[in-house]
C-alpha cells in the first residue's frame, strides 16, 4: 500500500514539473511593425502560391509562399511599393504569378473561354433540341415498355 501511495506522488509530481517546464510558446511576431505587416499581407493577396495554384501566398503555407512572403517584406523595407513588387513578381513567374491576372491577349482564353464554352453548349443544346423537335414520332425508337 506505501509503495503504491509513494509511486503515485513520484508520478503526480513528475507530471507537475513536466506541466511547468512545457509552457506554451508564443509565435514571433513576423515584422514588428503592423503596418508593414499588413502592407505584406495586401500585396500577398494579389499573387497566386506556385505550389498550391489555388491559393494566395498570404493563405498558403508551402515553403515557396513563405519566401515569396519574406521576399514582399524585404523589398517593402526596402521601400518598394505595391506596383513595382507586383511588376517584379510578374516579369520573374510570369501572369500566371498573379492571383486576378491582367486581361491581355495571353490571357484572353483564361477570362472569357468559360463563356464562350457556355455560349456553345447552349447553342448545341438548342440546335439538337429544335431537330428533335421537327422529327416525326416514327422516327425515334420505341419505348421497350409499350410493347409489354
């Protein structure tokens, strides 16, 4: 009975002493000024994660989106401003790099190839519909249950 009594003091206050020593770690503020924090983070909003492709660098968390985010911090530190950061990221990655891409003859298919597909889809649809429409009852296969 003691030695129960003594091995379960010995294991309360081994857990209280490991409770102290694992204190909860704050995270480091990424800049100490909040301003150009949420300068970063505007300019992060506007450019596409390479990695992930359907997220902005200032939502991602791949390695690529954390330097390209470290990078927009040093080059406003540097005093760079929002224009000439989105031109750079441009001329390096290309259009592709920005999150709402410029409408350009590159481009174009990007922003109206889902219309235009649409567009045609509905015109098949109605064209076959028509055709349909003007065929004679003969003309279409019996019902396998009309003849039950």
């Amino acid at each position: 009975m003691f030695r129960r009594l003594a091995l379960l003091v010995l294991l309360a206050t081994g857990m209280a002493s490991g409770i102290a020593w694992a204190q909860p770690k704050e995270a480091a503020p990424v800049a100490a000024d909040p301003v150009l924090e949420a300068k970063v983070l505007a300019i992060a909003a506007e450019l596409r994660c390479l990695v992930c492709q359907n997220q902005t660098i200032a939502d991602s968390n791949a390695d690529l989106a954390v330097d390209l985010r470290k990078q927009v911090r040093e080059m406003l530190q540097k005093g760079q401003s929002q224009a000439q950061i989105l031109d750079y990221m441009t001329a390096r990655y290309g259009d592709f790099v920005l999150y709402r891409p410029p409408v350009k003859n590159t481009t174009a298919l990007l922003w109206f190839g889902p219309a235009v597909l649409l567009v045609g889809g509905l015109a098949v649809f109605l064209t076959v519909m028509v055709r349909r429409s003007r065929l004679a009852a003969d003309r279409f296969e019996p019902d396998l249950e009309d003849e039950r």
